[in-house]
C-alpha cells in the first residue's frame, strides 16, 4: 500500500509504516490521518504480522498537526480525527515500535508515545508545544502522558512548552534506546526482527493484557474537560496562537 502522504511495506513478518511528507516535517493534515488509519486497518486484517514499526520520512520524525490546516478550518480545531486514529494505533494486536529522529512534537510525540516501543535517534527533539500557541492536549492524551512518564515529568513538558532532547527523553522514559541517526531504521528493524521472532499467539495476547491492565483510567469523569477543551479550541487565543505560528511572530494573548 502506498500513498502520496504514506508508504505500507510489508516484510517478512512485520509492517513498515512510513510518514510520507518530508517537506511537512510529516505534519499530520487530514489526508495522512486518513492514509494512517487506512495503513492501521490493513495491519489488523494481517493475521502474519508480529510487529509495526511507525516512522517519518526525512529528517523528522513528525511535527504533530498541520496548523496551516487548521488555520483553515471553521470553528476551531477539532482533535477527534487524530484521537480516533491514535486509539486504534494504541490496540493494534501485535507490539508497535516508533523510530523516532528529529522533530517529534505535540501530536508527533503522541504518535510516538502511543506505540508500545519508542527508539530514538540522537538528534531527536520530543515535547508537548502546544500551549504556545493556545491550543491544549486532549485529555486521552494527556492520560497517555502520565502512563508513559509520569504526573511530574508530564507537568514540566505541558507548562513549559519545551521539547527535550535524545539524553532527557531516555531518562524520562519517553524512549527505550538511543542510537546514531544512521543507525535509527537498522535498530528499529533489529528490534522488530527480534519481537516477531517470538510466538504470535503470545505476543497478541500479551499486548491485549498489557492495555486491558491500563484500561480504568479511561473511566475517570472528564466531560467537563472535554468541554473546557471545545472552548479553548474555538478561543481567540487558539486563532492567535495560530496565526502567529504561521507568520512566525510571538502571539497576543488575550485570554478570551
């Protein structure tokens, strides 16, 4: 399967799923959610494939939504297309490894966050950004961050705005392993190797206990969250935030 934004290969026993907008920095517009959710479905409907690996073309690995796009949209943006796709990404049956290199930033970093292995390479830059310009995380997400990384370190990425680099997000457990940028696509493909060399049996069931074990924390009440979340979406800060993304100056914020 392949795509103008999105290359599927498929090896001996595991997928390949490849980013395909590298002048993007692979930012994720409507088209590559598609095509990601499309790729996603063809895996599952694969009874042979063990492992996934998800990586990005170029010199990212991916630089979250594409705010040109949202820019464009009327009435805010909405995140229920990128949590959709990201929630059939995370209960994929079989493990998922994210080769993760440069620019890994708000929804890229969810991307990356939400496959069971992450391996980055040395120039990578991983943060959650979005509050610079007036957006905010959804609450799936934000709950994918605690899981991962934890309330604090969760706390310092979201109120700064900072992305971190390869050696912090190795201690905050954001990736498993660092390697040499050359060495990034033989590395995941060792480890994909490695992982689909095991029982296919074994491996399904183990990922299906993993996020069943995970599962309450989804029952926590947060419609008002959600909520809070529409409002800031549609917010004039979110429009200015945007804006000034696009025309790379600071923002205006005034708090309606």
């Amino acid at each position: 399967m392949s795509t103008d934004v999105l290359r599927l290969e498929r090896r001996h026993n595991y997928a390949t799923i490849t980013l395909n907008r590298p002048e993007k920095r692979n930012a994720l517009n409507e088209p590559l959610l598609k095509a990601l959710d499309d790729a996603l479905i063809a895996v599952e409907q694969d009874k042979e494939v063990r492992a996934v690996i998800v990586r990005g073309a170029g010199g990212s690995f991916c630089s979250g939504l594409d705010l040109a796009e949202a820019d464009r949209l009327e009435g805010g943006h909405s995140p229920v297309g990128i949590e959709r796709v990201f929630h059939r990404l995370e209960n994929v049956a079989v493990p998922t490894i994210a080769a993760v290199q440069g620019a890994a930033l708000a929804g890229g970093c969810e991307l990356a966050l939400h496959c069971d292995l992450r391996i980055g390479a040395e120039d990578l830059r991983m943060g959650m950004t979005v509050a610079r310009v007036g957006l905010l995380v959804p609450y799936d997400f934000i709950r994918k961050l605690i899981e991962i990384i934890g309330a604090a370190n969760t706390s310092y990425i979201l109120y700064t705005a900072e992305p971190v680099d390869a050696r912090r997000a190795l201690a905050m457990g954001m990736v498993h392993e660092i390697v040499a940028n050359e060495k990034l696509d033989d590395a995941a493909t060792a480890l994909a190797e490695r992982v689909s060399a095991n029982a296919p049996l074994s491996l399904r069931t183990m990922k299906k206990s993993l996020r069943r074990s995970l599962s309450e924390s989804n029952d926590a009440y947060h419609d008002d969250i959600l909520e809070m979340g529409r409002m800031v979406r549609a917010s004039k800060d979110a429009k200015e935030g945007i804006r000034a993304f696009l025309e790379k100056r600071k923002p205006n914020w005034c708090g309606e």
